[in-house]
C-alpha cells in the first residue's frame, strides 16, 4: 500500500469490510489510528449498530480502487511550463466607418469631414 494514501483515509468515508464469516458489505469509517494502522468502522445490521476495527492492508485489499481514485482526484493538476512562447501580436484596424454619424453627433465632432 501506498503511504500517502493513508492521508486520504478519514471519518465518513464508506469502504467495504470482510465480516469474520466472510461477507463483505460497506460501512463507515468512524475512527482513524496512524500508530495502530487501523480504522474503526461501523454499520447498521438487525437495526443495531456494529462496529469492528480494520487493518489498513485490509482496507487497501478491499477498497484499492476507491482509494486509487481518491488519491489522484486530489493530486494537482499542473501542466508544463512552454518555453519561448511569444504572445499573439493583436492587429488594430485603423480604417474610418463609412456609417454616418447621427445628427444629433455631429456637434461633437465639429468640423470633422471624410
């Protein structure tokens, strides 16, 4: 398992667990120890609530996916930086309108004739 994985593994995260009898169903992570390399986790069953600690290569075993998934979905983004990448030079038009000023605009601009 990968180390840097264990950052990604908190409380409120639903994984799949192997009961002692071998079904495997999901529940909740409720607790996570770093010094043991354990979760606590718990699930409802008869409507009772059951909890159970897992190891974290168990939790790998079962959940590499989920956590593969969550590890890459918070990687950054980057993109390599391009070198030598010149800007577009922006053309300017510098042609006059041919469209008339309204009347009520040529106060403005005086005297101006094309």
């Amino acid at each position: 398992m990968n180390p840097a994985i264990i950052n990604f593994i908190a409380p409120g995260l639903s994984v799949k667990i192997a009961r002692s009898d071998g079904r495997v169903h999901c529940a909740s992570i409720t607790e996570v120890n770093q010094k043991k390399g354990a979760v606590t986790v718990e699930w409802e069953e008869n409507s009772n609530t059951k909890a159970k600690g897992v190891d974290f290569g168990e939790l790998w075993n079962l959940n590499q996916g989920l956590l593969e998934h969550l590890m890459a979905s918070f990687q950054p983004q980057t993109t390599p930086l391009k070198e030598n990448v010149g800007l577009p030079k922006l053309e300017r038009r510098t042609q006059l309108s041919k469209i008339p000023a309204p009347p009520e605009c040529k106060y403005l601009l005086g005297n101006f004739q094309m």
